[in-house]
C-alpha cells in the first residue's frame, strides 16, 4: 500500500477551503496541517475537515518546522493574498516540497 501523500494547505480563505476539502475527499491524499494568521479562519476550516475524517495541525505562520513536525508532507497548497504567496513558496521550495500556488 502506498503511503499518503500529506499536503500542507496555506491560507483557509474561501479557495484554500475549497482546495482543502476537495484534497481531503481524494483518496491517498492527507491533508497534515493547516496555515494561517487568523485562528477563527483555521478553526472554521478544521471543523469541516474533521467532517471529513481529516485532523490537521493548526499554525499561524508558515515556518521550515512545520516539515520537520510532519515528515511524510511532499506538497504544499498556497492560497493565500498573492501578497503573502512568495513567503510561503520560499519556505516550501527551501525544504523541497512540490508547490501548488493559487493564482491571484
């Protein structure tokens, strides 16, 4: 059996909801942790992802700990302002993962 593949969603807006609940449907896919500055916006998405058998780690910001804490993560999923998406991308690039950028 093939391990998941663990995603790291940045940004629970609106898209980032929409992108991580469709991830958490598709089987093979674990969506590992959630990122963003806003905690009501994290546990908003968090409690529909635990509607669908997922329990993401919660963080505010985006940091090179977050891959050290969940080692089987391979991708990241960015969603945030486009204002935020380089910060983020440098972070994931800097530890290897494949990066998905929602356009702006």
């Amino acid at each position: 059996k093939m391990a998941a593949l663990g995603v790291v969603l940045v940004g629970c807006g609106r898209m980032g909801t929409i992108h991580a609940c469709n991830l958490a449907r598709l089987p093979g896919v674990e969506v590992m942790a959630v990122v963003d500055p806003v905690p009501a916006a994290m546990d908003a998405l968090v409690g529909k992802l635990r509607g669908l058998g997922s329990a993401p780690a919660c963080y505010t910001e985006m940091s090179a700990e977050i891959f050290t804490k969940h080692a089987g993560v391979s991708a990241v999923v960015i969603t945030t302002t486009s204002s935020a998406h380089l910060a983020a991308i440098l972070v994931s690039a800097a530890a290897g993962k494949h990066i998905f950028v929602e356009k702006p």
